[in-house]
C-alpha cells in the first residue's frame, strides 16, 4: 500500500538535544511538507518542499531545520529542543494535477515530549 | 498571509442530530477548501473537498457549503452517528499552487 511513514512514533528528549524526525513516503508525490498539531491552533505548517532542490519555510519554521534527502525523504530536525517543542508532527504529502494540488496525505504522527 | 478562522471548538451533539462547523477565511484568491477528519489517536484524511467555482458539495450525510462574498464556508453533518465523532478541520488553500492554512479544528461527540 502506497503510504506516508513517519519514524519515530513516539520520541521522549532532553532540552539542549538535537532531535530528528523522519518521513519516507511510497505515493511518488514531489510535494512534502511537515505539520505541527498543538490543541486548540489546528495545524501548523513548518517547512515545505516542492521537489528535491526546493525547501521553504512556513509560517512557524524557527529553531527547525529540515532536509530533502530524495523525493521520497523528508526529514525535520530540531538542533536544540525546548519544551514549548513538544507536539505531535505530522509528514503530509501531495502532488500536481494540471494546474491543482492534490489533497493532503499524512503520515502517522510523531509525538515528541521535551523535558 | 492566510488566516482560517474555525467555529465551534467543541461540539457535542446527540446521535441521529445534525452538526455544523463553521469557518471563515480572510484571503480572498483561496479557491479550495478542504475538511479532514481526525480519529482518536490517528491522521487526519480528507472526508470532503470545494472549489470556489462551486457553492454546495454533497457525499452522502455530509456536505460543504461556500459563501465566497463573505469568505466563509461550512461543514453539514447529518444524521449523525457515533463514529462520526473525532477532531474536524477545516483548511484554505491561496492559490492553485499554494500551502493549505488550517482552522483550529472542532472536537465532536456524538452521544448514543
């Protein structure tokens, strides 16, 4: 089954720690973008990435860093993590039809505590 | 840049009753807009899609209606059932090659 994988599911860190989040996906989709859901904002989009050699940022993209590895990679690093870090992430993906954006496909999640 | 606005944030409603989200949005190019639907514990997945050239979309029990002069659009549920309960968010996307902006979602319970 074509998917979005997120890896790890479940991420418990230290303040200061570099921490790095994957996303693998099978759909063949150029379009990967990383999410943040906290209660009660809704999903936050962090990076984006319309291909391999295109990485932009969204509208909360600071003290994240991300990496386009190959058009089925796309990973979220956090160099130092703080507590206000701690959510659960979401990897989506999409694709071009003609002139439209595809609808959204997640990947599980991550959910990350900074302690 | 965009800014989706989303009402109520919680819903509770007894089975068999409709339901209705609502959301405005403030750019006025968006010309699509998406509702997921989020389990418990599990992703969001797309349940129903409008382009601006359309007002009303219909699937079944649930529809989608758009207001484009006063930018807002709303998510019909109805004869609701308890499976039906879950996080729903709505979403406007600018342009045809732009990003998605979320609502804040609504948490809905549906009590048998």
């Amino acid at each position: 089954d074509a998917d979005v994988t997120q890896t790890p599911r479940n991420r418990i860190t230290k303040t200061g720690k570099r921490i790095m989040l994957e996303c693998s996906q099978t759909k063949g989709h150029d379009r990967m973008y990383w999410y943040r859901q906290d209660p009660g904002l809704g999903l936050r989009l962090i990076y984006y990435s319309f291909d391999v050699k295109d990485i932009n940022k969204g509208e909360i993209s600071d003290g994240y860093s991300v990496s386009r590895q190959a058009q089925a990679k796309f990973s979220l690093s956090l160099e130092s993590a703080i507590p206000n870090q701690t959510a659960l992430y979401f990897c989506a993906t999409s694709d071009l039809y003609g002139l439209y954006n595809s609808p959204l496909h997640f990947g599980n999640g991550t959910r990350l505590t900074v302690t | 840049g965009e800014n989706v606005e989303q009402h109520p944030s919680t819903l509770s409603v007894q089975e068999g009753d409709s339901a209705v989200i609502k959301c405005t949005y403030s750019d006025s190019a968006s010309n699509y807009f998406p509702w997921y639907k989020q389990e418990l514990g599990k992703r969001p997945q797309l349940i129903i899609d409008i382009r601006s050239n359309v007002g009303e979309k219909k699937d079944q029990r649930i529809a989608v209606t758009l207001n484009k002069t006063a930018k807002h659009f709303s998510l019909h549920i109805t004869e609701t059932q308890p499976e039906d309960s879950a996080v729903y968010f709505c979403a406007a996307r600018g342009t045809s090659y732009g990003k998605l902006t979320f609502g804040q979602g609504t948490i809905l319970t549906v009590h048998p």
